[in-house]
C-alpha cells in the first residue's frame, strides 16, 4: 500500500516536473523537433519511468538528470540561436530533392529517402506528378516542402547568420564573388554584419545583425 502512494505522488509530481521544462524548453511541433530535442525526451522519459518502477530508490535520483537534461537543452538551443554551423550540424540543412521536375537521384541516396516516401508526401500535398513541382526541398524535420511552377518561388538565404550559403548561390547560378561585389555596390564590405540577405526581384536584400545597424 505504501508504494502504491508512492508511485502516485511520484507519477503527479513528474508529470508537473515535465510540463514545466517542457514549457521552459519552448513551444515546438513534435515535427519540428531537433536531434538534440527528440535525444533529451528519450532519455527523460526513460528516466521518469526508472523513478515509477523504483519506488525505494530516493525520487531526487530522477530529478537531477531531468534538470541535468533541460540544461543540456537550453544550452544547445542558445548555441542554434547564435550560430549557423552549429545549427547545420545537429539539425542537418533542407536538401533540394526535386528541381524543374526532376528528381535528384543523387540527393535522395544521401538522405536515405526512396521514391515511396517521396511520392507519398506529394501525394499528401494533392501534388499528382513530379512534373507539377518546380522546386521541393527535404527538410531536417522530415517533411516535404514542394513549389509548383506557378506558386511563388522560394527565396534563398545567401547569408545567414553572417555565414555565405554558396549551395544556394549555385542554384541561382550566382557565385561568391558576385555576391560580395554585389555588398561592396551597397555598403557592406563583411558579410559578418549581415544577418540576412537573399536576391528577390532582381536586387539583393540584406538585413545587419542588430549590434551593426
């Protein structure tokens, strides 16, 4: 009967102990999550039930690793917040999978992605056939983002976070040089100033980071 109790009390007071980091750790999609978000629920939940399924061991055993773990997270989040490479390497960049109607073999095989799964996102999309799409994009969420020929057109970041994205700037058929020639014309002569900058209508837009402008 004692345990019982136990069990109880602890499985309401992990339940608030949760919903309050995950309330700290901010609103995401379950789609969205990051590497480092789905690794920190694992490993909390596995640690919940250890606190359920144990009740003589002492509960604070449970909740130094959760606390241990929101730190973890909120560490990692602050280093996403601030740098880009960071970024890429724990959530992975978007990957061109379709372009013009053709769908990039090459691209799909990195990414371990295979043609029923690319055919059932188009599908969930009312999208019929590869030769609608003009652009679609794997994200690092898993889910695919298509444009069809006549939709507006994704605009590219060519920097980010005071970092060139040449990858984007092939696929517009532009190239580093031109892009810093293009900044000098404006102003900027480093690219670590700018926050953002994509190329719409023709011109480049760049916005400074806040401790520039």
């Amino acid at each position: 009967m004692n345990d019982l109790l136990i069990i109880g009390f602890r499985t309401v007071f992990l339940y608030v102990l949760i919903l309050i980091i995950l309330r700290i750790m901010g609103k995401r999609e379950v789609g969205e999550l990051g590497v480092i978000d789905v690794v920190v629920f694992i490993i909390m939940a596995e640690v919940a039930a250890f606190a359920l399924e144990s009740p003589d061991q002492n509960i604070i055993h449970s909740i130094l690793p959760m606390i241990i773990l929101l730190f973890i997270q909120l560490i990692s989040s602050y280093f996403s917040l601030k740098s880009k490479r960071f970024r890429d390497i724990v959530d992975g960049e978007p990957t061109l999978i379709i372009r013009h109607g053709v769908i990039l073999e090459q691209e799909m095989r990195k990414q371990r992605y295979n043609l029923d799964d690319l055919f059932q996102q188009l599908r969930e999309q009312q999208v019929g056939s590869v030769h609608e799409v003009s652009f679609a994009y794997l994200e690092p969420s898993g889910n695919l983002s298509v444009f069809k020929h006549d939709d507006i057109q994704p605009v590219l970041a060519l920097i980010s976070d005071g970092y060139i994205q040449s990858r984007h700037l092939e696929l517009i058929g532009k190239t580093d040089e031109w892009l810093l020639n293009g900044l000098r014309q404006l102003g900027v002569n480093d690219v670590k100033e700018i926050f953002y900058c994509s190329f719409e209508n023709d011109e480049l837009k760049f916005q400074l980071k806040e401790a520039y402008q």
